[in-house]
C-alpha cells in the first residue's frame, strides 16, 4: 500500500459566504495540492469537501495519514456517523444530518475505496505548515469562487 499524508482545511467568508476547501497530499517526494470553491456555503461544508476531494483524488487504495483541523468532521466520520446511519441519517435528536449528501458521500469513499486512513486531528493556525499550506489553498479557493482567480 502507498503511504499518503494529507493535509485538508476550509474556509468560509461569513458563515454562511464565499468559501473553499484546500488539501496538500505528500507521497514520497511528490506533493500535489487542490482547492476549490462555492458561494453560499458554510465552513463545516467546506472542511468536509476538503476531505472528500482528497480522497477522491488517489487512484488506489493507500495507508493514509490525514490531517485536518475539523473536529466536525473527524469525529462525525469515526465516531457520530454509526449512529446516523442506524437512524436512518437523523440525530440523536432525530433532526436531519446536516450537510447529509456530504456525509454519504464520505462515508463511500471512507468505506468503499480500500483506504486504511488514521484520522489526526491538528490545531488550526498554530504553526504546522501542512496545515497552513492547506489553510492557504482553502483561502484561494474562496479567491476562485469570487472569481479573483
């Protein structure tokens, strides 16, 4: 299995705005970056986009190291989503998931794509420079939903 590090983030101008999401993957000494954007959106939309398009991204099934600095996303992806599935995608509370379609999306690339991920979480903004790099790519991808770039 190739061994892949990943970087993800989002941003968002306003909660709800503009926002992006910005993912660096490392394997060996080649590194490639995304970054995307919506209008209209919200940050917890956005972080979980970052990870859905990484993962989209590998080709084959791969050790990945993921790092990301969303504890939305990390615990709904390994701890929340059991029980969201069992319920029929409702909460505890038996209000709808938010962001569901993202979340299935996910969750199919968590599950189905033969991927053996160890989820770390990372403090935002607090000097890891993967984490920077990929909070830089997620502030150009609002700059790409502006129509900046």
């Amino acid at each position: 299995m190739n061994e892949v590090v990943i970087y993800t983030d989002g941003a968002c101008k306003g909660n709800p705005g503009p926002g992006g999401w910005g993912v660096l993957l490392r394997a060996g000494t080649s590194e490639k970056e995304l970054f995307g954007g919506e209008l209209g959106t919200t940050n917890n939309r956005m972080e979980l986009l970052a990870v859905i398009e990484a993962l989209a991204a590998l080709k084959r099934p791969c050790a990945v190291t993921l790092y990301l600095d969303s504890e939305y996303v990390r615990k709904g992806i390994t701890e929340w989503i059991h029980g969201w599935k069992a319920r029929g995608w409702r909460t505890a509370t038996k209000a709808p998931v938010k962001n569901v379609e993202l979340w299935q999306r996910l969750d199919a690339l968590v599950s189905g794509g033969g991927h053996r991920i160890d989820w770390r979480w990372v403090k935002g903004h607090s000097g890891d420079p993967g984490n920077e790099r990929a909070d830089q790519l997620a502030n150009k991808g609002v700059d790409k939903a502006l129509g900046r770039i």
